[in-house]
C-alpha cells in the first residue's frame, strides 16, 4: 500500500541563495525520501511571510526570524523550530561616488522591511560608525536583494546590504563595497524555520521529517566534495549568466559557516537576535530574556 505524500507549504520572501539547502534537498530526492511534498510559496516580503505562517497560509516558512520574536513577546503563536543560516554573508553596495560609510549621511539605503532583517543590520553596521537612524539617513522599501540590485542601477537608493555574490557582481560592475556585515554581526539568526505552535505540534512528524530532509541538506552544502550537486544550484538561483561569480559567491558563505550541520541556533547566535532587536527598539530589555521562549528545539533531528 502507498502512502500519499504529505504537503507542505513552505513560504519565503525570495527564496534566493539562503534557500540553497532547500532546492538541494528537492534535487536530491530527500523531500520525496521523508514522504513530504514541498509547495513554495514565494511571498517577496518578510513581513508578507511572517503573516503567512500566522493565517495559516503557509505551514512554516525560511525567513529571519524577527517578526515570530515580536510575534511571540506580544503573546503570538509563532516559534522558531530551526535555524537555516547563521552567518550573513552580505557587503553594504554603495553607487559610485560613495567611498565609505561616511558618505551614506543623507543618503537613502535600500531595504525588504523596515522592522526585519537587513534594515536591522543595517543600522547596527552604520550606528558603529557614528551614523543614527533616524536623523543621518534614510530607509526606502526597495524589495528584495534582487529589486534593491535594480533599485541601485537605476539610482532609487543610494546604498543596499547585497548578498553574495550580488555583492561581486556589483563590484565587478563598479560600484562600492564600503562594509561587510558579517564582520559587525560575526553570528546570528540571519533565517530561521518558523511555524504557529498549534499547527507544529498536531504536525510533530510532518515537521521532524522536514527538518531531518533539511539536515541532510546542509551536511551536503558544507561538503567541498558535493560541489557538483550544489554548485549549479547555487548558480542557478543567484548569477546563472555569471558561473565565476557563483563559485565565489558559494565559497564565501559557505567559508564563513552559514548553514549550521543540525539546523541547531546556537547561543550566540540567539543573544545577538535579540540583542540587536533591543537596539533597534523592536524588543524591550525587559522582554528579552523571556523572548527566548520563542526557540523550540524539540522538532530538531537527533546527532
């Protein structure tokens, strides 16, 4: 007797190069092996992702983690389940003429949310060089990191944090690398596995298969020697016109240890989430310790 596979909807923003271990888990049969069926759902916001997975749009989703923090200190549903990547492997891009972050006073930086993710580093990176927002610059909602791309070509923005290998592509067509985040934020929830705490836990297999199918995956990225699976994806999903940039791309966030083996957060990785939420006022002080109740290891593979 064969059993039907069961669906799951997995949301996204972009579903770009942080998706990577995903679409290598689809290639490599590891979905179909855990009898899951994957619909994705590219949703081309965090905050349109986050509402997803609390309607009930979507099951779970990739996505950082953020809106589930404040979703859970307001008293929500929402739980980070897992980790997807904890390093970010982004360069702040500025338009020719900008030679450093000096320069970014009064001009305006491209960005996919005002209250999640790149904003929040953003500000961390440029509030360490003396530039405070808001006052010294301004945020425009340009997307993700492919619209902020052509935001910048067209002279909308001013500056965008671009992903590898955005970052080089960018580079090579002679615009500014003036910061890298990874070396202000050395380790963080860049993108968690979230979902709504009913749904996972009358879905504690369905959940556990996906993580163990997801597990696998990332052992596969970190491996040099899989390279022949991941690379063409890789490529595929970031610069499929630029395979010199792909290589580089992947072996900078690969180097930098993004995917973590076990999809585990780790410690450090949680203090400078909410550390970073604190200082960007999206988190009281107060608050910050309890909203560690928002991490739910349980559905985690075993080592």
């Amino acid at each position: 007797m064969t059993t039907d596979p069961t669906p799951v909807r997995l949301a996204g923003g972009a579903q770009g190069f942080n998706w990577l271990p995903v679409f290598v888990a689809e290639e490599r049969g590891l979905f179909g092996r855990y009898g899951l069926n994957v619909e994705y759902l590219r949703l081309g916001s965090v905050d349109k992702v986050t509402s997803a997975v609390r309607d009930g749009t979507a099951e779970l989703a990739i996505t950082p983690p953020e809106g589930a923090v404040t979703d859970y200190a307001a008293g929500g549903s929402l739980r980070i389940v897992a980790a997807n990547s904890l390093r970010l492997p982004m360069s702040l891009v500025a338009r020719p003429g900008i030679e450093d972050v000096a320069g970014l006073r009064g001009k305006r930086i491209g960005t996919s949310s005002l209250t999640e993710g790149t904003a929040l580093y953003t500000q961390i990176m440029l509030g360490e060089q003396g530039l405070a927002y808001p006052g010294d610059y301004d945020f425009a909602l340009a997307g993700v990191h492919t619209s902020r791309w052509e935001a910048l070509r067209k002279g909308d923005i001013d500056c965008a944090p671009q992903p590898a290998p955005w970052n080089f592509l960018a580079e090579r067509e002679g615009y500014r690398l003036i910061g890298e985040v990874n070396d202000a934020i050395p380790e963080i929830v860049f993108a968690g596995v979230i979902g709504r705490d009913d749904w996972t836990a009358t879905n504690r297999d369905t959940v556990e298969r996906l993580l163990a199918a997801l597990a696998e995956a990332h052992d596969l990225v970190n491996d040099p020697t899989e390279d022949a699976l991941t690379l063409p994806i890789y490529r595929r999903i970031t610069t499929p016109d630029a395979p010199d940039l792909a290589a580089r791309g992947l072996a900078y966030t690969r180097d930098m240890g993004m995917w973590p083996k076990g999809l585990a957060v780790t410690a450090k990785a949680w203090e400078a989430t909410a550390d970073l939420m604190v200082r960007s006022g999206l988190l009281t002080a107060d608050r910050a310790a309890d909203a560690a109740g928002v991490l739910d290891p349980s559905f985690l593979p075993e080592d």
